[in-house]
C-alpha cells in the first residue's frame, strides 16, 4: 500500500463499492421507506442472476490480490520473511496492510457462503463482522509501524476519521436496523475512504503533486514525504485540511443530490401509473355491449362507443319468428 498504486487500487476499490452501496440504499429507501432495513451488502440485479454476488466476490477478489500483492508480489524476494523466518522491519507494514484485507476477506466470505448454503445468519451478524475489518483497519493505521509523520501522517490521520465514521456507523446500524440516516452515513464514509485513498495516492506519490517545500525520500526502504521547513510542514497540512473538507463538502452534494434525482425519478413513476390504469379503462369501455330484455321477451343489445350513440340491435336469433 505505500506506492502509488497501493493507494489508487484499494482507493477504487472503496469508491466503487460506496458508490455501489448509496445508490442501493438511496433507491430502496425512496421505493419502500416503510418496509425499509439496512444491509451489508446488496445483490447486483443485472445479469439475469448470474451477477447476484458481485460485490462479495468483488471484495473476495479484492482482498487476496492485496494480500498477494502485500506479500508476495511486490516485496524483492517475492516473499516477506528474513533468511530466519522472521519479519524484517521493512516488511513490517505489508503484515499490517495484508492483515487489514484479511478482515474484509473473512466478512466477504463468509457472507457469500451463508448466502450459497441458505444459513441463517443473526441479525447484525454481518454487520459486525464488516464492523471488525473497519475496527482493525482504523487500529492498524493508527498505530502504523511506518510512523507517519509531518504532512504525511497527517493525511493519514485525516483518514483514521474517516474510517471511524465507517465503523461507528456500522455498529449503529445493529440496534438500529431500520436508519435509513445510518446506512446512508456508512455508504457515503466508505466513499469517502475510497475517494481519499485515490487522493493520497496522487497528493504523496506524484513529485507535481506534493506540496510546495516538501519532497519524496527514501527511508528504510519506503518512500516518505518530507518537509524542507516548519512553515513547509504547517502550510502542507493546512492545505490537507482544505482538501478534506472539499472533498466532505462534494460528497455531502452528491449525496443529497442522488437523493433528489431518485425521489424524482420514482414520484414520475407514481404519477404515471393511475394515468396508465385509467387509459386502460377508457380502452375497455369504448366498445362493450350492455344485455337487456325487451319487451315480447326480444334480446337487446346495446352496443356503445365513447365516440358515438348507443346503437339499439334487436337479437335476431331470440326474435320471434314472423306468421306464428
């Protein structure tokens, strides 16, 4: 993860999967608010079933190849431990971006198995579950073995936010089972996590990006951003704080505005639908025929037309014949 490709893929990763998560959210709240709960994951319904589990196998996907990337891919020797079989300290970090994955690996898995097998889950079980991988996510950057410090940590500790939002409103969501605000908070954190993963990707690993003072330097094998000055420092974070709280300010937008489009959207459903139905019923009624009885017993039928007059038949087959 301390590459540039490191923070872009997970950071899609998040992004994708939050988006994928707000728009379900969003669109099964305005369809059914009465009727609504929350969920921790969502069935794809493209594909004709054949996509249902998109999202579990996308994250079980996901996972192992951080895993294989933290491990085994991207370290020299393609695979991280010391002649001794101990973790170098260069290698310290790829056990605790690897055990992060581990975490969301387990939730993904098992949800999809219990999903196959039609086992009954708990209530909040999986919520819990995916809760845990957020618990160690923040855990793991907050007591990072890397050490980030200066403008570096602190985009780092801009993120640990983040990522707490994430697992508080996950836990919330178990007591709650029926927030739409819970489920939304949670969707919308995660992509922001994604977002800002992206971000940092570009901010910490591209020279054009870093900021004015600071550079890239190798350190323990790992590069890391440093500061030429005091000043460099306070005005690198400065700007990180401006850019998080854009970034907060373009996804509460976006978020508000998905919600409007998809109440929109679903309120001109509503509207056409008695209009279809009263259409159908004007197509019935312009041409149907009304059964009465005539004097002398004679059969009558009336055929009416919205367009015209009714149209008074007498029933050749039940009128008596003439010279009886």
């Amino acid at each position: 993860m301390g590459t540039f490709v490191g923070h872009v893929l997970p950071g899609a990763g998040f992004l994708l999967i939050g988006l994928w998560h707000l728009f379900n959210t969003i669109t099964n709240y305005v369809r059914s608010p009465w009727e609504f709960h929350t969920r921790p994951w969502f069935p794809a319904k493209f594909g004709a079933g054949k996509l249902k589990y998109l999202e579990l196998v996308a994250i079980i996907a996901g996972s192992c190849l951080s895993i294989s990337a933290e491990l085994f891919i991207g370290p020299a020797r393609h695979q991280p431990l010391a002649d001794d079989w101990s973790i170098p300290p260069e290698h310290l970090n790829n056990f605790e971006h690897s055990s992060i994955s581990l975490f969301f690996l387990i939730y993904a898995s098992v949800a999809l198995y219990a999903e196959l097998r039609q086992l009954t889950v708990p209530p909040g079980a999986l919520h819990l579950m995916a809760a845990l991988a957020f618990s160690q996510e923040l855990l793991l950057f907050h007591l990072h073995s890397a050490d980030h410090m200066g403008a570096e940590g602190h985009y780092h500790w801009l993120l640990q936010l983040i990522v707490a939002v994430s697992l508080s409103a996950t836990l919330l969501e178990i007591p709650f089972p029926r927030s739409f605000l819970m489920a939304t908070v949670r969707s919308a954190s995660v992509l922001f996590q994604g977002a800002w993963f992206v971000h940092m990707g570009f901010m910490l690993w591209i020279p054009a990006f870093i900021p004015r003072g600071c550079q890239m330097e190798r350190s323990r094998g790992h590069g890391i951003v440093n500061c030429a000055s005091q000043e460099a420092t306070m005005r690198a974070k400065a700007l990180a704080n401006l850019q998080f709280n854009w970034y907060l300010a373009g996804i509460l937008i976006f978020t508000v505005t998905l919600y409007i489009r998809t109440v929109g959207i679903y309120t001109e459903k509503a509207a056409y639908q008695p209009l279809e139905r009263k259409a159908a019923n004007e197509s019935d009624n312009t041409a149907h025929a009304a059964v009465e009885m005539g004097s002398h017993g004679v059969e009558k039928r009336y055929f009416r037309d919205a367009s015209q007059s009714s149209i008074d038949v007498e029933s050749l087959e039940e009128a008596p014949q003439l010279g009886t």
